[in-house]
C-alpha cells in the first residue's frame, strides 16, 4: 500500500491562512517604538491619517514604523502622501516630551516641504 498526504484540502488552508494574515497585518505599526507625549490643555481630535512621523525617546526618527534618515525624511512623505488633495495630506508628528528643538524642527520643515498638513499629537493634561 502507498501513503499519501492528502492534498487536495492544501489549497483550501493556504487560502484560509492568508486571509488570517492579511486581516491581522497593521499597515502602521509604531507601537514597538517608545515615547511619551507632550501635555497640553484644549486639544482637538483628528481624523485618520496615512502618515505618521515619530521621533522617540532616543531621539531616532520614524516614518510610519519604519526608522529613517533625515535627509529622506520630505521624500518618505511625498510619496506616501501622493497626490491626496488638501485637506487630506494630514502627517502625525509624535514627539518624545523629552526631544529638544534640535530633532523636531527639521522635521517640521521636512513635513512642509512635502505639502503635508502637521499635526502634533499631544496628552490632555488633567
């Protein structure tokens, strides 16, 4: 007698897992990166964004997750922006609460030089 592994049902599973994966896979994901935001009183929620730029405690600079160098900082953000029209070119800037003008100034002017609409993301004091 010969045994076989059934395979007939192999498609099916591979399938199945790659939908698993595919659902479970987060497009952004900074949440391995430490920082602590800065506090401020009266702050306005925003919506969603497909941007997001980090600068973290150790003062090293993040793209959606992705850790980058300054110089290529305004072109990451360019082409992840695209041709979004205004009011939909929003970038995330999350900044340690520790960081000195040093790091967050060029990449404010990184953000703008990009066309992107800045926005700090801050901790309500209460």
């Amino acid at each position: 007698m010969k045994a076989d592994v059934p395979s007939t049902a192999m498609g099916d599973i591979a399938f199945n897992l790659l939908i698993f994966f595919v659902i479970l896979a987060r497009a952004q994901d900074d949440s391995h990166l430490q920082w602590q935001p800065a506090q401020a009183r009266q702050l306005e929620g925003v919506a969603s964004t497909k941007v997001s730029v980090l600068i973290d405690r150790e003062n090293k600079l993040h793209l959606n997750g992705q850790e980058i160098g300054q110089a290529q900082l305004a072109k990451g953000i360019s082409e992840l922006l695209g041709s979004a029209p205004q009011g939909q070119r929003t970038v995330l800037l999350k900044v340690h609460k520790e960081a000195t003008a040093m790091y967050y100034e060029p990449v404010i002017e990184a953000i703008s030089e990009a066309g992107g609409d800045l926005v700090h993301i801050l901790e309500e004091k209460r």
